[in-house]
C-alpha cells in the first residue's frame, strides 16, 4: 500500500493545484472507488493538506533553512532519474545562445483559507465580510533583511530602514531617492538597489523593480529568484545579473554569470522565456519588443562594504589609489604619498635627498598596503614584508632616495621654483598619475609591499588572477636634466613573497615601457614593487608603474 | 463611519454566528475539497458557502447541530458547482461522490484530532523535509517555482511531498494510536 499511497499523494496534491490530467484524475477515483485503503488515505491526505495550508495553526521555521536544500537536491535527483514527463523546459547549454524557454508565470496563490480564519475573528470583520466584500486580501510576512546600506535617503514617506531592518512582502513599494543598499532574501538571494530606485518585495524570492538599478546574486539553492519589471520577468536560474529600469518602463537585463529566463510583457501575462547566458544583455522595451545590446561590465554595483566605502562595479583594483588612501576603486586622492621612512601618509609628497634606515616601515594607515622601504642590498637580503619575507638579491644601492612613493604624476619639483612647471610623467605622449589614467611614482630607491590578503577581503567571492602595468622612466625631465639624460638608469623589480618575478635592469628615458603580467593564485599574499637606482645614483629617476592594477576574476 | 453598536442585533446575531463556525469552519472546508479536490474552487466554493450560512442563518434552528448544517449547505453549493462547470472541469462521477459521503461522517469525526496531531508530527520532520513543507506551505511557492529553483521537473516536487505528507500521516495515526490496518 505505501507506494500506492505515495501515488494518492502525488495525484491528489496534483489535483488540488489543479494541474492533474484527465488521466490520472480517473486513476485517482478508480482507487478511491474501488479501494478501502485508498479512501482513507484520500481523507487523512487531506486532513493533512489543511492543516499545512492553514499555517496559523503549525510553526515554520522561517530562516536558516538553506543549509538543508543539498538534501533536498540529493532526493529530487533521485526521482529525476525515474521522472517519466518533463513539463517545463529548462535550458540546456549546448544549443543556441537565444531559444524559448517554457517559463509560465504563475498567479499568486493566496491562502483564504486562513484568510477565512482571521476575518471572522471578530464580529465586525465578520459582518464587513459577509455585507460587503468577496474579498481575499494578502497576508505579508518578513523576507529578507538590509544587511549594508550607505549614504542612502529613503522618501520621506518611508519608514527609516538601516541595516539589520526586515523587510516585509506586503510593506508595497519603496523609494531609495539616493545611496545604495544591499538586502539579503531568507532563501539566499542578494540583491544590491541603487538610488533613485522604485522597488518591492513580492513573495519570499521575488521583487518587482519600478524603476532604477539593481543586482542580483542568487545562489544554486535559491534559483528561481524573479525579478519584474513593467515590461519583463527575469527568472534566475541559478547566477548574477543587473537590471536596470527606466522610468518609461523599458528594462535593460545584463547576465554576468549563469543563466536566466528573461520573458517580455507586462506584469501578469504569461509568455515565452527567452534564455539569458553569461555575456549577453538585452532590452526590453514598453511595447515588449526585445533588442540585443553590449554587455555594460561596469554599469552595477555588484559588491559594497559600507564600513569600507567600497562600492564595485566590476573595475580592476589600483594600486596607486590604496598610495591615494583609496580602495583601488578611485576613492584615494591623486597627489597624496607615502614616506618611505616611517610609513605615514601625507597629503603632500615630499622631494628630498633623504638616507634609508635599512628597516621595513608598516603602513598602519591603509589596511592594503602592509609596508615600505628604502632598498639596498648592501648588507645582505632586504625585508619586503611585515611576515619576514626578503629580497635575496637586492642590489647594493646608496641607500638614499628623493621622493615618497605618490599616487601621482603632477608634482612639482623645489629644485626648480623659478620654472612654474610640473614633472609630468609621460609615456609615449600619454600622461600618467591622473585620476583617469593613475600612476604610482616610485622614485628610486624605493619600495612598497602590497597585502593581497586584505585586499580580497574587500571581495572575497573575486579572485585575484594577476597584476598588470606599465613601469619605466617618464619621457619628460627637467631641461637641467637634459644634459645626462642618457646616463640615468633604474632598476625595477616585483616580488611575490620575497620572489623576483618581474625584473628589467638598467632602464632608461628612452626605453619603451615594460607591460608587466604576472599571474597570481590564492595563496599569494605580498605583491612588493621596487626600483632602485642602476646606475649608482638616484638622480633624475623619475620611475614609476602606470595604471598598476590588480585583475579580478 | 457609524461607530458599532454592542448591542444591536445584528452584533449580538454575528456573535452568536461566530461561536457556531469558528469550531468547524475546518471540517467545513475539509468536505467540501474532498468532493471537489481542486484548492482555488474549493475555496470559492468554501466563500460561497459561508456568505449563505450566515445570510440564512436566522433559519438556523438553535441547538440543532450546526455542524450538520453547514454540511448541507456545502453540499447544496458543491452540487451547484458540479452543475456550473459539468463541461469546464474534472469532478469525480456519482459512483465516487456515493462512496466519498459513505465514509464522511467518520472522516470529520477524526478530523480535529488528527490536525491536534500534525503539529508535534512537522516538528519531528528531517530539517530537509521540514524545508521544502515551508517552500510549499508557508511561503506559499508553486510547484513550478519550487521545480524551478531546484532544476528539477514538477514531478520529482510532486512525489517529494507526497512521502513527506505520507510521513506525517503514518506519524499522525501512530500519536493517535490508529491501527494502519492498510500498511
């Protein structure tokens, strides 16, 4: 009887979602009919079934459930092995990049069962239920939570929502007039909202954006995410995507990772899915037309961590910002530096003949770079890291040097007031050290430790694949200069723990820049950069590594 | 708007009504989706039922059972529904309907004890289990959607909840100490 009863439970369960076929309901009431056991199962199944939907009378845990979906996997895909009818297509990867998808949307199903129950718990609600309406209304219940927010202004007919606040499905629509915040659904999903957005939630893992921007990141366990918007539904299967509404309705959906079902047409009608995969990005317009368009890599906000101001878009993370104060996204300030001595960070570089004092300086203002110093080989390896790591092969140097280390290029040099110009770093006709094109000058000698481990913890889902830049001497130098140009040369090096990975020696003002690659894996932590002076003095070597930046995967 | 009256009959009568459902609006609905096993219609039907019941219920005999009463009229509202949509839908033959009112009296006879029972019974439910019963019931996701989030067909949810609904159903009679004579 139990695989019998098994089969009652599944027709019945079909029958009360009213998507039994014709077939299985005569099968059901031939059992029911003919059989005892069946029959009294038919009733305790039921018993059973009311009770679940009137949820008022049992307990739910509401959170914390998704650890136990893996079970819940394993099983299903036991059943998938014997399943005999597939009803929906899901997308297979091997066909073409756009292909219908059956995705139908499903009308909200509304318990007025218990509806029933909280209505006529009062005489008054009672009579306005029996006089005047046929009414079911919606009960709401806590789905998801703000779990960072910054600068974020909220009309002034919201409720003020910080983070740590719940947020209800049945709370209607929300406006974020400015900021960004992030919201974590019960169910795994993230969702991070840019201001001016119009947004709300509907159900335990769907949202109807209004309009603005938004982000989404939906785990395996929580696939199925929907995001409406005037024109359109995404449905997640499983991955990342940015929508981006504008007021006129029309939707912009961009697929970073993963696959979804993006189906055209208003709220509530049903319609084909169009597949979405990892690279494309579409349109949809009011009148449900849908238009091919470039993926935007940096249009959303993907990750941010307020305590940090860190807001990122996709961008590769510079190292000369993190010298700025910044955190590699452009929020340092161009101009400030680093004294190789003592590790402080000041507004204003100083230019100045200055000896080393052999001794690795820590950066306690910037949680990014570990450390600083002044190269020289001398008297043996020199300290490139707070956790002793050393450069074995270090050159003998002078021990002296000119400049901080500068997240810059415009700076300006005492030695010449009378000259009202700047010392531009130039390569190629192409300045660097701006805020669009930024540099780090490293005058030799001159060292700076970067800590690859703090800095993926700003992003601990993205992974560190390599740092790229352009190093060498600038094209431009003081016209008193000029007379030795030929004569100056630099050493440049980058180290990873203490290992030379990258070294050109002896370059010089003319020398076309060196683009460096060096690929990264996870367990490197400290990415030192150095230059030191090759040809016995310091003077002129206008070093530097332009647009130094860390690529993330 | 009228501030109520406490003491108007309509208040009184409305008072009195609600004593009366309150206990058996579940069985109530319970016969009603065992003759009509479709969630969204029986739910209807369920409306339906209640606006009659309490626009007849001057007619209510007090101290008659009222439980036997709401019946009726539930089964005057089923057999209008059967009429209405004898073409739209799929509703069980008369042979089915026969047999469904043999065994009714003992069904609702079992039936508030059996729902005392679910409760203690989710509880003992595998997190997993306990899980997906929240995914249908309480967060109110179809079927479909559920399929969807797990990459799985309708079919494979469909049998899931059917051993979980079997679970606590053996789990329900055990507390009850019924003898499973069909097992």
């Amino acid at each position: 009887m139990n695989s019998d009863k098994r089969l009652i439970g599944e027709l019945v369960l079909q029958a009360l979602e009213g998507c039994i076929s014709e077939e299985d309901f005569n099968r059901l009431q031939e059992m029911i009919i003919h059989d005892p056991a069946a029959q009294e199962y038919y009733f305790e199944f039921l018993t059973g079934y009311i009770g679940l939907i009137d949820h008022e009378k049992v307990d739910f845990e509401t959170q914390g459930q998704s650890d136990y979906y893996s079970s819940l996997l394993n099983e299903f895909a036991d059943y998938e092995m014997t399943a005999p009818a597939v009803e929906i297509e899901l997308p297979t990867p091997e066909k073409a990049p756009v292909k219908m998808l059956k995705v139908e949307k499903t009308p909200r199903v509304i318990n007025k069962f218990s509806v029933y129950s909280a209505v006529i718990s009062t005489a008054a609600a009672l009579i306005f239920l029996m006089l005047f309406v046929k009414i079911a209304p919606t009960t709401g219940w806590s789905v998801a939570t703000i779990t960072d927010s910054m600068n974020a202004q909220w009309s002034p007919s919201e409720h003020p929502t910080e983070i740590g606040d719940r947020l209800w499905n049945n709370e209607g629509t929300r406006w974020l007039l400015k900021g960004t915040i992030k919201i974590a659904f019960d169910y795994g999903a993230e969702v991070i909202i840019e201001g001016p957005a119009e947004f709300e939630l509907d159900g335990g893992d769907e949202m109807v954006l209004h309009s603005g921007r938004l982000y989404a990141t939906v785990p395996k366990g929580a696939a199925g995410f929907t995001v409406q918007t005037p024109y359109s539904t995404v449905i997640d299967l499983g991955t990342e995507f940015g929508v981006e509404v504008d007021f006129d309705g029309s939707t912009d959906v961009h697929m970073f990772k993963g696959k979804a079902s993006l189906i055209p047409g208003a709220i509530g009608e049903k319609g084909d899915g169009i597949e979405l995969t990892a690279g494309q990005a579409k349109e949809v317009t009011k009148t449900s037309q849908v238009r091919e368009l470039g993926l935007q890599q940096n249009a959303f906000v993907r990750r941010m961590d307020s305590k940090t101001g860190f807001l990122w878009r996709g961008e590769n993370l510079n190292l000369a910002d993190m010298v700025g104060g910044g955190n590699g996204l452009g929020t340092g300030r161009v101009g400030s530096a680093i004294d190789p001595l003592s590790g402080q960070m000041r507004p204003t570089p100083q230019f100045d003949e200055r000896d080393g004092t052999n001794k690795y300086a820590l950066v306690r203002n910037c949680p990014f770079i570990d450390g600083v110093f002044v190269p020289d080989g001398e008297f043996g390896p020199v300290q490139v890291s707070s956790q002793n790591h050393y450069f074995e092969d270090c050159p003998d140097t002078g021990n002296q040097f000119y400049a901080d280390i500068v997240n810059g290029g415009r700076v300006k040099d005492r030695r010449d007031p009378g000259i009202k110009s700047y010392t531009a770093l130039l390569f190629n006709d192409q300045e660097y050290g701006t805020s669009r094109h930024p540099a780090l000058l490293l005058h030799s000698n001159g060292g700076i430790t970067f800590d690859l481990e703090a800095i993926r913890q700003l992003l601990p889902e993205a992974e560190i694949v390599s740092f790229t830049s352009l190093c060498g001497l600038t094209d431009v130098v003081r016209p008193r200069a000029a007379e030795y140009i030929n004569r100056l040369k630099a050493d440049f090096f980058v180290l990873v723990d203490g290992e030379v990975r990258f070294e050109h020696k002896g370059v010089r003002q003319a020398d076309e820049p060196d683009a460096i690659k060096i690929d990264l894996d996870r367990k490197d932590r400290f990415l030192t950069l150095i230059v030191s002076d090759g040809d016995g003095g310091y003077g002129e070597d206008y070093s530097f590594f332009a647009e130094p930046v860390l690529i993330l995967k | 708007m009228p501030k109520e009256d406490k003491n108007s009959p309509v208040h009184h009568n409305a008072e009195s009504f609600l004593r009366q459902i309150t206990p058996v609006q579940g069985k109530v609905f319970a016969y009603i989706i065992s003759r009509w096993p479709n969630r969204a219609d029986a739910e209807e039907i369920m409306q339906e039922t209640m606006t009659t019941l309490w626009s007849k219920y001057d007619d209510y005999e007090q101290g008659t059972d009222f439980l036997a009463w709401a019946v009726t009229v539930a089964k005057y509202k089923i057999m209008s529904w059967r009429k209405k949509k004898a073409h739209q839908a799929l509703q069980f033959n008369e042979e089915a309907m026969k047999v469904l009112d043999n065994r009714s009296n003992e069904f609702l006879k079992r039936y508030d004890t059996r729902i005392g029972a679910l409760k203690e019974c989710i509880e003992k439910l595998t997190k997993s289990d306990k899980t997906l019963i929240e995914l249908k019931y309480f967060k109110e996701l179809p079927v479909k959607r559920i399929s969807i989030r797990y990459g799985i067909t309708p079919r494979a949810v469909y049998k899931t909840l059917s051993r979980v609904h079997s679970l606590l159903m053996r789990c329900v009679r055990r507390n009850l100490g019924e003898v499973a004579v069909h097992e």
